[in-house]
C-alpha cells in the first residue's frame, strides 16, 4: 500500500525538533544504516527497516536516491513470518505423540509440562524454516519545507513503529497531526480557550 496507488489512507506527523543543517547530507546513509535486514534464510518471526520507495527490495537505494525536490521519500518494510495455528496444532500433536512412544518404549508413563513446552519450541523452529516472511510496504514521504512527514498507514501499531523508527534513525521526534493539533497550530489565544470546552457532534440518528 502506498501513495502510488488509486486509492491511499495515510497519517500526517509534523517534526518537533530543530533539524541540524548537517542532517541533510546524512540521510542517505542513515536510511542504508537501519535498512531492512533479510529474513528469509533464518528462523526469525519478524524484521522491519527502511527501503527504497520505488523498490522495496532495493536497500542500497541503487534505483533511485531519497531525494526528489523538496521532499524526501522511501518506505518502511515489515517483513512478518505467519505460521497458521492449525498447522503449529497438527505439528506439535505429532511431535507429542512421538516422544510419548519413546518414553513408553523406555518404560515411562508421564510427559511433563516443561518437555511439552521444549517440544512446542522445536516444533516452531522447524516451521519457521519452511514459512516465508511475508512483506509489507508502507510509503513515507517527508516534505521538508513544511516539516511534515505524511505515513502511507493508519494503523496504531504501525504508527508506534514508524515513530519509533523514526526517531531511532534521525533523532527526531514526530507528532501526530489529529484535528486537535491542527487546531491548536491555527487558533488564536481567544480560540484555544474555547477549544477543550468544545462537544463532540453526532451525525447519527439517534434511536430510542
């Protein structure tokens, strides 16, 4: 999902921190510094980290730098390795079942909670090696002359990554622009009194 598609639903941020000037000339090497790591060929559940935007698989960002004019773009990629929990319950059934017959083939009737959950851990590590990491891709494009940064999401938990990536990389912090923050970057002094006096409005019938 993107800002190249159709259709986009993203969450705009403002910078809260004084940008040093020298950090324009590092943010090439900061993206390259906290890309992506590949996960394909490990057992590891997840991995996030920076792309190219015109290329998820392009961490080196070969295919076209960040800048564009005034703005400055790439993508955050979250790599996520989603194992069905039907096919972890059948696997872990069997596994089971197998130590049982060991254990009865060696004269033991009882198999304990903590090698159930050793089983369970093998179990998880073998399957990890037969499941891909699916990709996700999520735009940002940061428009430098008006210190904002527009995130091609909407989701909270990919909203708490971004702003922790984010601030991980550049050092800067990011605040979300929710119309009570716009409000309060355009009202005057009279206009903010009123403002946390103000009630919701319902559009909606109400039923009785």
């Amino acid at each position: 999902m993107g800002f190249v598609s159709s259709s986009c639903s993203f969450t705009r941020f403002r910078i809260l921190d004084q940008i040093p000037d020298g950090l324009w000339l590092q943010i090439p090497e900061k993206l390259k510094q906290f890309a992506i790591m590949d996960i394909d060929e490990t057992t590891e559940l997840r991995a996030h980290g920076w792309t190219c935007f015109e290329d998820m698989l392009d961490t080196t960002w070969g295919t076209a730098p960040p800048q564009k004019g005034s703005y400055i773009v790439f993508s955050l990629r979250l790599d996520t390795r989603r194992i069905p929990a039907g096919v972890v319950k059948k696997h872990l059934a069997l596994a089971i079942r197998e130590e049982k017959q060991r254990a009865q083939a060696q004269g033991k009737t009882f198999l304990s909670r903590e090698r159930k959950k050793e089983l369970k851990e093998h179990v998880m590590l073998r399957l990890r090696a037969r499941f891909l990491p699916v990709p996700g891709e999520f735009h940002v494009v940061w428009a430098t002359d008006r210190n904002e940064v527009w995130f091609a999401s909407t989701q909270q938990k990919m909203l708490d990554l971004f702003m922790e990536e984010f601030l991980r990389t550049f050092e800067l912090h990011l605040e979300q622009m929710t119309p009570y923050t716009l409000a309060l970057s355009l009202l005057d002094e009279e206009g903010l009194s009123r403002l946390d006096y103000l009630e919701s409005t319902r559009f909606a019938p109400q039923t009785h």
